[in-house]
C-alpha cells in the first residue's frame, strides 16, 4: 500500500493558492480543473487542493488532525519570513522534537503546516 495523494480542503482557493505557492514554495502542476481542484507540485505524494464550503476547525496541538510536515533547511529563517508576512503562526517560537526543530502554521483555510528542519 502507497500513499498517492494528499487533499487538502480550502474554502479560498486564490488564497490557498498564494499560500502554498508563496510561502510554502510550491509549483502548480495542473489547474486545469480549478477552482475546484489544482494540484501541486511535490517530491513526495501529489498535493492537491480541493474547494470545500468551510474552513477547518482545528484544536492542534491538543486536538486530533492530520497537519502537513514540510521541509525546510533553516527553521528559524522560516518562522521570520512567515512571522514577517503575517501568517496565522500556531507557534511563536521554534519547537523542540526528535527529529528536528519546527514550527507550526495555519494556511489560509486553518489547516495546519508543520515546517520542520530535519535532523
């Protein structure tokens, strides 16, 4: 068994865009299909954004969620760029874990974004 692809579900899709294009630095692979769907480039899984109705509602860290661990060399340099472009930061801090330090950011719909500097 394979994971293949990721859904995210954005209310904003122009907004999601600009987030996961801007800030996160994906490419778009296809938007042929929007504004109901447009994929993303990605190393790993395909990452597909799909309209939805509703933004998320998340509790993380203390709730149960699936959030997106995306790599970066430089954590810190991260969290000032996103710090400095007024993202939803969760963390306004670096945080310690086993593999690395990160943060945590919500995108434009609350989905949540871990940028992990892995060790």
């Amino acid at each position: 068994m394979a994971l293949r692809v990721i859904t995210v579900g954005v209310h904003d899709m122009d907004a999601a865009v600009t987030f996961y294009t801007k800030m996160l630095g994906f490419d778009v692979r296809d938007a042929s299909m929007a504004p109901h769907f447009v994929e993303l480039e990605s190393e790993g899984p395909t990452l597909l954004l799909a309209q939805c109705e509703q933004p998320a509602v998340s509790t993380y860290p203390a709730g149960a969620t699936i959030a997106l661990d995306v790599d970066t060399d430089d954590a810190a340099a991260a969290l000032e760029r996103f710090r400095a472009a007024g993202a939803d930061l969760v963390h306004d801090t670096l945080q310690d874990s086993p593999v690395g330090p990160y943060f945590a950011v919500r995108d434009p719909s609350g989905n949540v974004i871990e940028m992990v500097q892995f060790d």
